[in-house]
C-alpha cells in the first residue's frame, strides 16, 4: 500500500503505536488467556487494486466526518476497485460535549475546521476531478449544525452533505462489501461510531453482492457513552454490566422485528465490523509493534479471544490503558465503552468469528463515485470486431 495510507494506518489508533496485549488487572491468574489472531489473508500484490494501473484518469476524494474522526481518501480507478493515493485521519471529537449541550463547543469545531483544512490542501494538490464530503451522527444532532456547516463552507470552502442512517449504513456496507463471505448467506454488519451505532442485517447474494434486509442506528457511540458513564477511571464490574445492558435494551427490539438469533443458530450468518473498536482490539490481538492496515483490514478474529481482551480493559483505569500504547492517548478513554458495544453484539448474536474491516464510508463514497461518473467498458471488443470465421467461410461456399 502507498505511504500516504500507511501514514493513516498508523494515526489509526490516535498517532501511537500498536504494541502487546494489556496487562491482566489480576495478575492473570483467573482471567483466560489470550491467544494471538492471526491474519487470514494472503496478500496477492496481482490481484489487489493497489498495485493495479489506474483504469480513467479522475481522481476521487471522500471525506467522511464523524463524531469522534475526520477522515480523507483519494484514490484513482482500478480495474479491482481503487488505488488510494493520499489518506488523512485525525482525532477531532467534533461531538465533545453534545449529549449535555446539544450544541457543537467552539473548541471542537475549531478543531474540526483545522483537519478539514488540511483535507482541502491534500485534495486541491491531488488534483481531484470528483469530490463527496459527509458528515454524520453529531451533525445530525448538533442545534448549531447550520452554523457550523456554514462556517465550513466559508472557510474551508467545501459543502458537507449531512446523510441520514441509512445512507451511512449503505455506504459502510458498499465499503465493505469485498470482505462479506458469498458462502455464507447472511450477514450482521456493525459500525460503532462516536455518536451512534449502525447494525445492518444483510442478504449476501452468491454474487457476492449484498442487500440490506433492514438496518437500525442505536444512539450510543464510544463518545456520548464515554461521557455519560464516565471511562477514565476504572469501571467496577456491575457498573460495566450495567452500560452493557443499556446497549443490549436498544439492540432486542431490532432482533425481535428480524429474529436474526435464529439464523446465526443455524450457522447462516456471518459477523463484520467496521470501526476504531474493533481495529484497535484486533491489532492488539495481533501483538503488532505498530498498526498496520494490511494485517488488520480482512483479518478473522475469534469473537471468545475479543471479549477476553474487553473483560480485561474494563478494568484498568485510563492511565493503565495508556500505558498499553497500542490505544494510545486519545483512544484510552474512549474504548470501554467500545468494548461494552462489542461485547453486546457479541452476546446477542454468539458467531464465532468476526470479520474485521479497516474500511467503511470512504470507500463505499468512493465506489459509488466511480460507479457513476466511469462508462462501463465493453467486454470482448475485440472478439465483436473480429470477422466470424465460420460466417465467412458459409458465404464463400455459396
């Protein structure tokens, strides 16, 4: 993958390196061990559309701005997806202080306005012919939303398109398309965000093409939740089980409509999530030294060895996770409550593994672009132009 990527890779996780499996708060001795995940992917530099000649000469970009991260992609066309050839990610906790205020701080959208800025630059010097830029959940909630917008478009000189659940559910599975197994016909997506999360119940067609059956947006994300409960110090068990259950009474009323329990009893359904959660647990989970997208991105994870790893983070204080660097600073009090959203899908729906995706609304902005603004190319050109031989051969008898 081209270093611009691998500079975000490695700002994933709030700029820090990955490093070993947390400490156990007890010492380990009543705590199970941790086994390290491996990747399950070879990677074929023939076959993956990073090294692929581009196919048009557009440039795409995709900014997709959430709660907790603004986030850049650019990219050119390839014959098997994209190229990606400048990224940006940057920590701005745009929805810092929204569930008690209901408004965006100044501070967060001086923040904000700051790593857009910088987005604007890597875009005008990428030359992009073709450009969409969202917002999401704390957007969708803010008063000042207008505002703020207003103040992008003046200043930043970009126009933010402010999507609804659904379509932010649409683009994470476009996005993520390429990971969900054609074999297996069902499939729960998740994205646990800073304001929200997104579940997505799926049809994955032999094609390999999905279809979203239904889908529902809780309003918890590892921002709101975090603040709400309070994840700097350590969190005592009941209060942990106790954020669990909150999760979990949003969660039943979307598996009562689906009644998606009783698929995944029937091995029919596959689990796939995308975001800084599970990217994080999974590069610990790996023992990484540093992050790295390309290990991460497409990996199988034991779900029993991921809720290990939260049991063990919900009861270290931030100061300890900090010490783990693999969270890093501006991650440490965000991912209990990450953990305590991972751990309630993983009880309501018990799959084995889980599919993990370093990839999402970007990417899914980026197809759809280049679905869109490319002609499709003619298959077999050549063997239309061609004369038939046997047509030919028919008339000369004659």
């Amino acid at each position: 993958m081209s270093s611009p990527e691998n500079k975000a890779a490695r700002n994933h996780n709030g700029g820090s390196a990955a490093g070993t499996a947390p400490e156990k708060p007890d010492g380990g001795k009543n705590r199970p061990a941790v086994r390290q995940a491996r990747p399950n992917r070879k990677n074929n530099s023939n076959r993956n559309p990073q090294f692929q000649k581009p196919i048009s000469n557009h440039i795409y970009s995709a900014i997709d701005l959430g709660t907790n991260n603004c986030r850049l992609l650019v990219a050119q066309q390839t014959e098997g997806g994209f190229k990606v050839i400048d990224s940006f990610s940057r920590i701005v906790r745009l929805g810092e202080g929204l569930g008690q205020n209901g408004t965006l701080s100044e501070a967060a959208i001086d923040r904000t306005i700051a790593a857009l800025d910088i987005c604007v630059a890597k875009i005008k010097r990428r030359g992009v012919t073709h450009m969409r830029n969202v917002a999401t959940q704390a957007c969708r909630e803010a008063l000042n939303c207008d505002a703020f917008v207003e103040r992008v478009e003046k200043e930043v000189r970009i126009k933010l398109d402010i999507i609804d659940p659904m379509e932010e559910a649409r683009f994470a599975v476009m996005g993520c398309k390429a990971l969900l197994d054609r074999n297996t016909p069902r499939a729960i997506v998740f994205d646990i965000g800073g304001g929200s999360t997104e579940l997505i119940w799926v049809k994955v067609h032999k094609n390999g093409m999905p279809e979203i059956l239904d889908w529902t947006s809780i309003p918890f994300g590892v921002v709101n939740l975090s603040e709400k409960y309070g994840t700097k110090d350590a969190i005592s068990a009941d209060h942990y089980a106790e954020m669990r259950q909150s999760i979990l009474d949003v969660i039943l009323p979307f598996e009562a409509k689906n009644n998606m329990a009783a698929e995944v009893g029937e091995g029919r359904v596959q689990l796939l999530g995308t975001s800084g959660t599970i990217t994080t647990l999974t590069s610990m989970q790996l023992g990484l030294e540093t992050y790295d997208r390309n290990k991460v991105d497409g990996t199988k994870v034991k779900a029993a060895e991921i809720q290990a790893l939260c049991q063990q983070l919900s009861g270290l204080d931030y100061d300890a996770r900090v010490a783990l660097k693999s969270i890093g600073k501006d991650r440490a009090d965000l991912v209990v409550a990450g953990c305590a959203i991972l751990e309630s899908i993983m009880d309501l729906w018990p799959i084995r593994d889980i599919r993990v995706a370093d990839r999402g609304i970007r990417e899914g902005m980026l197809l759809e672009m280049m679905e869109t603004t490319t002609p499709r190319r003619k298959k077999n050109n050549r063997r239309r132009n061609r004369p038939n031989r046997n047509r030919n051969s028919k008339a000369a008898k004659k």
